[in-house]
C-alpha cells in the first residue's frame, strides 16, 4: 500500500513537469539586477521624500508689470504721452485684471493696442489689462492728459497701480516753457523724471515771454531723421517671404520721404501712424509723404508691407535678405528673420551684424513668427540698403534612416 500511494504522488509530479518547463521557456526574458542592501535603502528613502514634498502651489502673484517708461511731449494744455508695459502673467488658470493706469477726467486715451488673448477694461477707475493666458507680454498705449492750469502755472499727476521700473522722458520746447522742480535729470533725448508713490507730478510754467521769443526767433526745424527702425521677415520652406518694416521717424512740420524697394519685393501695404494708407508706387522707388499724428508733434511711425519669393529652399545654399533704402539717415535698425526649422543657419557677411537678441516692435500688421530667429543690427545708415547673407544647409541631427 504505502509503494502505491508513493507512485501515486508522484505520476502527477512527472506530468506537471513538461508543462512547467513550457511556461518558463515562453515567458519573456527578465532584467534583473543585483544591488546592496545600503543602495536599495537609499533609493526607499529618497522615494519616501519625493511622496513627501508638496505640491507646488499657485504662483505668489497672477501677475506683475515689469517696467513702465513714459514719453512725452509738454503742451500749453496738458502732456502728450506714450506708455510702454512690459507685463508678466503667471498665472493661467483663472482670469486676471491688473491695474495699468490712472483713468480719470483728465486722461484721454489716443490708442489702444491690439494683444492676442488679452483685452483692455475700465475698473475701479483704472485701466486694466485682462487675460488668463501665462506668458510676457509688451505694448504701447497713447494718451492725452489733460493739465491744470492757473495763470501761467501747469501741473499734470500721472498715477499708475504699480511698478518695478517706472520712468517718464519729456521733450520740452525751452523757449516756452520751463520744468519746475529739482528732480529731473537732463539727458540729450530729453528731461527723464521718477516716480513718488506710484505718481508722475510734472509741473510747469509757460515763459512770460514765449510768445515774444517765438516770434523774434522762430524755433529752426530739426534734420528730418529716423532714430530707430525695425524689420521682420518670416519665410516658409516653399521660399516665400513677407517682410514688415517699421521706421520711428523725427521731423518738424510735413515731410518727404523716399524708399527704394529691393530687387525681388513688392509692396503689400503702407501704414503711416497705424493707418493703412492708399499707396500704389509705379516703380521700386516712390516718395511718400508723412506727417505727424498731432499738428505741432515731431514723430511719426512709417510701416511697410513687403512680399517676395526666393525660390524653393536646396540641401544648402545661400540666402540674402535686404531691406529698403530710405533718404533719410537711420541711426540705428534692428531686424528679426524667421527661417525653416530643418537647416541650421550660419551668417557670412552683409552690412547687419548678429546679436543676441532684438527690441520688441509693435506693427500693425500682424502676422505669425514660425521657424529658426536670428537677429541682426546695424548703426548709422546713410545712403545704403542694409543686407544680411546666410549660408544653409540641412539640420540631419536626429534625422537618419537605417
């Protein structure tokens, strides 16, 4: 009995066997490796840390404006301005209203202007920028402010809800009138004064004798100039390109200025002070006359719209890009190009030198930024068409085939 039951236990073993050894060869093969224990106490311990470090919460503040500059001009009745805002949202998931500006009796705004994903509201009697999309944004709005007047005395408060750089540069014309107080800093583009509490107090006083200096000696007009210009181009694979030009222009009175076009280019659209104007030149070069937004103001803002095509892109090659000639003198442009994302890029000459990066510029034609950037600049143009030449060829990092 006892030699049955033993082979009856066994028979199952020995059939259970085959099948076993089946599943072990089916099974995948495992990696495996073979630590101390100190390192397998170590790894526990810094995984019961990571479980016990908090979550990262809500940022300190939705958001802030980094620095707020001021240009204006002083009038008779009050102060022309431009505020520039440089502001960063840090927030994204809820609606935020941040305070800019002061909006009372006296504030009269020019211009607003357009920011993809933000808009502009009156609350609380400021100005508010509101949005909820997190990022960095920049833009310039232009306002009148209204000054009170007694006798010859001018005062103006200019209040904003806050800042971490705040500064406001005036021009004043000195033969008719004349800042008051000790806090301005003469600079040559102009007076530069600080703030006190979140508060520009500009006042002033008209001359007794403006009206007499003025007519015995007439202010001389200044050189017709453009003290900063900046471009874009965007171009797709298919080698299509779209550049936009924008020169801050410095002049007195009603002016003239010519643009010559390069090879290759056709004028899109003409803007002048952010209003598209009726404009059809018959040839690459064309006058346009330009005028500024106020009668008595000594700037103005030429845009152009330029449209082109270079041909497909090869493996490498060459690219050349040039921008317009203008008859006045540029002290100094900027330029952005926006180029396919699968060559690299190398400069090999041209008037435009690189630079790490390039002023933002508000244009009024707006247009999307794909591709590669590079940025390039140049000073003191006279007479000559910047240009900048590059050599391409195609990006094969991580792009091979076996």
């Amino acid at each position: 009995m006892r030699a049955r039951a033993l082979v009856l236990f066994v028979l199952p073993l020995i059939m259970l066997l085959p099948r076993s050894v089946a599943a072990q060869e089916s099974r995948p093969p495992v990696d495996t490796a073979t630590l101390p224990l100190s390192e397998v106490l170590k790894l526990y311990r810094e995984l019961e840390e990571t479980r016990r470090k908090p979550e990262p919460g809500p940022p300190p503040i939705p958001a802030a404006i980094h620095r707020l500059e001021l240009t204006g001009r002083l009038l008779d009745t009050g102060v022309d301005l431009g505020a520039r805002f440089e502001i960063v949202v840090l927030s994204d998931d809820k609606w935020i209203s941040l305070p800019l500006l002061k909006q009372d009796a006296a504030t009269h705004l020019s211009s607003l202007p357009t920011v993809n994903g933000a808009a502009f509201s009156v609350s609380d009697g400021f100005l508010s920028f509101v949005t909820r999309q997190k990022g960095s944004y920049a833009f310039q709005i232009k306002l009148l402010k209204r000054a009170t007047i007694r006798d010859r005395q001018r005062s103006v408060r200019i209040e904003y809800a806050g800042a971490t750089v705040a500064s406001c540069q005036l021009e004043i014309d000195e033969g008719l009138f004349r800042l008051r107080g000790d806090e301005a800093l003469d600079r040559p583009e102009g007076v530069v004064l600080f703030p006190e509490g979140n508060v520009f107090a500009i006042e002033w006083e008209r001359r007794a004798d403006a009206v007499v200096k003025k007519e015995a000696a007439p202010r001389p007009a200044i050189e017709s100039v453009i003290p900063r210009a900046h471009a874009s181009t965007v171009s797709t694979l298919e080698g299509k390109r779209i550049t936009r030009v924008r020169y801050d222009l410095r002049f007195t009175g009603t002016q003239s200025i010519e643009i010559e076009i390069p090879d290759g280019l056709a004028v899109g659209r003409v803007f002048l002070n952010g209003l598209s104007i009726d404009l059809k030149p018959e040839g690459r070069t064309f006058p346009v006359e330009v005028a500024p937004v106020r009668e008595g103001d000594e700037a103005a803002v030429l845009e152009l719209v330029l449209t082109g095509s270079s041909g497909g892109y090869l493996l490498s090659g060459l690219l050349d890009f040039s921008l317009p000639r203008v008859s006045w003198p540029v002290n100094e442009i900027f330029l952005d190009v926006r180029l396919p994302a699968v060559f690299n890029y190398t400069w090999t000459g041209g008037s435009l030198a690189p630079v790490e990066d390039v002023p933002r510029a508000d244009y009024s034609y707006r247009l999307p930024l794909p591709g590669k950037k590079l940025t390039f600049h140049q000073s003191l143009i006279t007479s000559s068409a910047p240009n900048v030449t590059l050599e391409y060829d195609v990006d094969l990092e991580g792009r091979y085939y076996r």
